[in-house]
C-alpha cells in the first residue's frame, strides 16, 4: 500500500483532495440547510478556503502536472489550506474565551459587504464577533471549528503529497 501511494502523481493526489474538498463542503452545507445552523462569518471565510483549496486541486486534476508545475500547485494548495487552518484555529480561539471577553456581535456579514471596503470587512471578520464565540453544538467533545481544523490538516497532506510527487518526478528527470 505505501508503495503504492508513494507512486501517486500530482493528478491523482489533486482528486483526493478535491474529492475531500466535496465533502468538507457537503458537510457544511448538511449542517446549514438540513440541521439548521446558521454559518457565522468565520465559517463562511472557512467555506471560501475549502473552495480556494477546491480550485487549486480541481486546476491541478485538469492540467496533470509534472515535475516543478506539480509543485506550484502543491504550494498554491498549501496557501489556500494554511488560511483555513488560521481561520479555524482562529475561530477555536474565539470559542475558548470566557463570556466577559467574547466581542460583541457585529452586523452581518452581507451587511458589512455591501457597506464596508473589503479590507475592513476582512479585518472585522477577523476580530470576531459574538456569532464566531457562540459553541453551535459539540460531536466527540469537539465544536465545528475544532472537526474544521482537524478537516484542513488532512487536507493539507494532499498538497504536501503533490509537492513529494512533484519532487520524486523532477529527480526522476535529472541527467544520472
């Protein structure tokens, strides 16, 4: 099986991951319109790296790259994957402060697009808010943020496998 995996090219680790990447994002839509939980600002920002991650991964299965391409794209996936492990991690973080401290909730984040720059939005959304400090619900004695996080560290040994892949390739192609 190791061997196997070992053998893996950049292509078909980029299906892995975008077939991870459906999932994350069917979970999280099965939680909103089945289960009724209301998306915070946080999770949405967490949604969008998931489709970043997604888009990168998708690229990358369209194209099927080799050698130093395949690496691009590896660390494209590891950039898009970083930003949901802060977000997440942020988002946990949040979570974990006692109620005095928790910020205040702010407007929503539809509102926030239609009347702030992005930038603020973003700095905003990052801040947190009340909505993010709220614990919706707990599976194993961990919230959402927390199988978020643990989501993207497992999705980041996809990008790291096409960065292997991508190097196994190139050393492959060296003149001996």
């Amino acid at each position: 099986m190791m061997q196997s995996v070992q053998a893996w090219t950049p292509r078909r680790w980029a299906l892995l991951g975008l077939g991870f990447c459906v999932l994350m994002m069917g979970v999280a839509l099965f939680l909103e319109h089945v289960m009724g939980l209301e998306p915070c600002p946080l999770c949405i920002f967490q949604r969008v790296a998931v489709l970043a991650t997604a888009l990168v991964l998708g690229l990358a299965a369209l194209h099927g790259p080799r050698g130093s391409v395949g690496a691009v794209y590896g660390v494209l996936g590891l950039v898009t994957v970083g930003a949901g492990v802060g977000l997440a991690w942020r988002h946990l973080w949040l979570q974990s402060l006692p109620p005095s401290e928790v910020p205040s909730c702010g407007p929503g984040l539809d509102y926030m697009l239609e009347i702030l720059p992005l930038r603020e939005v973003l700095n905003t959304v990052l801040m947190g808010s009340g909505e993010c400090a709220e614990v919706g619900g707990r599976l194993l004695g961990l919230s959402l943020p927390g199988w978020t996080l643990i989501g993207f560290m497992v999705l980041a040994l996809v990008p790291l496998g096409m960065l292997f892949a991508a190097l196994r390739d190139r050393r492959g192609q060296a003149p001996a």
